[in-house]
C-alpha cells in the first residue's frame, strides 16, 4: 500500500494547527456538565462529515447516559450526564478502514476539544442494543466518542499516565527534531485501557515506522498516526501502510 494510502493529502494542513493545540489540552472527559449546543452540533456534523477517511464514517447520536454504563460497570470509570456521542463506523472489512478509524475518529474528538467540549472513546464497554444508528449489512461500529461540556475544565499542563519515551521509542535519541516531536504526540496519545501499544523504531535516517503488536489494535495505530501527522504540520512526509494494518511507516521528504 505504499504511497496509496488515502491519508497522504486528505487533510488540509492549514487547518491542523488548532487540532495540534487540541492534542495537549485532550483528556479522557466523562462528566458532562451539558450537551454541545445547537452551534456546536451543527459545526461537529460539518467535521464528521468532512473528517471521515474512506472505508469509515462518523455518526452523530443522542443518548441517555445508560448507553455508557456497562452491565459489570463497578469494574469501570463511571460517566455523567452524556447526551450526545459519535459513533466510529467501518464501512467494510479492510484493515485499512480500522486504521482509518482510528485517524479520523482522533481528528474528530480534537475539533471537538478545539471548540471547548469534551470527549472520550470508549470501543467496547457500552450497550450497543441502545445505540439506536442504521447500519447498513457491511457495517460495523468499532467504538464510541462520548461527547459534552465538561463539567470541569482540565488543569493545564496535564499530568498524563505516560510509559517512557524510551520505551514507546527506543531509537528517540537517534532521531531528528520532527521526528522526535512526532514520537512525543504518539506518546500522549489515547489508547484502549490506556496500554499504549505502540513502538516507534527507526528504519532509516528519515524514516520511522510505528507499529502495534495485536490485530484488535489497529484503532490504537490510528489515532497513533493522527497524532504524528499532527506534530509533523507542514513537514512533508508520506505514509503508508503494511497490508495488515499494524504498521505504518513514516517517510520524511
């Protein structure tokens, strides 16, 4: 798939500053002090449209707050007050759409938090019986993005539960400064139950691949890459693809 990925030059670079800036404020927000507004919803329904890479698309919902409370919920962190979601859609069974999902998906939940709200993804501890989204026969929901007001505002900086960059990066030292800044987004990254799965090694002196070691992670790849498009801006790079869709490599021009 390389060179192919629809990725390279689907977003418009000049409107991803305020997303980078997103990424630092972004955390996992679960109580809501209220739904987005009618300003809100409208502009969050123009990103998703906008946001979704082929082979997904992004649903808007509303909700009662029982579609995130689990039937084991004493084993999981509560939420309040949720109104509103997204749902992250595949399209088909290629990985590519999973990973896919998981950029667009991450790009979404930032312009959400660029706009003042809060979200947080949530891909397999919810009612799905009460989700209440048409599917067509050859969809399938890979996870939800709770969405709202908080009801708190995050404490900046934030204080994240973070693995070592040398862990995650083993070759960071190596690197040059954007790559290392691409690293360092991966780093922050969200990821299911917060393993941070992924390993950032160097292939070559501009060229770094990223790469998680299970199937069920290729979510967590993509919204790895979304970070690392992010923190590149307006360097030039190419990415592309392993057909299984647990590595992506990412080539500085």
């Amino acid at each position: 798939m390389a060179n192919q990925w629809r990725l390279n030059g689907f977003f418009d670079s000049t409107k991803l500053t305020g997303l980078f800036e997103a990424a630092q404020r972004r955390e996992s927000c679960r109580i809501f002090a209220t739904a987005p507004n009618t300003e809100q919803w409208s502009e969050l329904n123009t990103a998703a449209a906008l946001l979704a890479l082929p082979g997904m698309r992004i649903a808007l919902g509303i909700c009662e707050n029982s579609l995130f409370q689990p039937v084991l919920g004493a084993l999981f962190v509560k939420f309040e007050n949720v109104q509103r979601f997204a749902a992250i859609i595949v399209t088909d069974d290629q990985p590519i759409s999973v990973v896919n999902a998981g950029v667009s998906g991450e790009m979404f939940l930032l312009r959400a938090v660029e706009m003042g709200l809060g979200g947080c993804w949530v891909s397999g501890t919810y009612r799905r019986a009460q989700v209440g989204l048409k599917l067509e026969s050859n969809e399938k929901i890979v996870a939800l993005i709770a969405l709202g007001r908080p009801k708190t505002l995050p404490n900046l900086p934030l204080a994240r539960k973070r693995k070592d960059i040398a862990t995650i990066c083993p070759d960071f030292e190596k690197m040059n400064s954007a790559l290392r800044e691409a690293a360092q987004y991966v780093q922050i990254a969200p990821s299911a139950i917060n393993l941070q799965p992924w390993r950032i090694r160097l292939t070559g002196k501009k060229t770094v691949t990223v790469s998680v070691g299970m199937s069920g992670q290729k979510l967590d790849l993509g919204i790895a890459i979304c970070h690392a498009l992010l923190a590149l801006g307006n360097t030039s790079a190419i990415f592309s693809l392993a057909d299984n869709g647990q590595t992506a490599t990412i080539e500085l021009l």
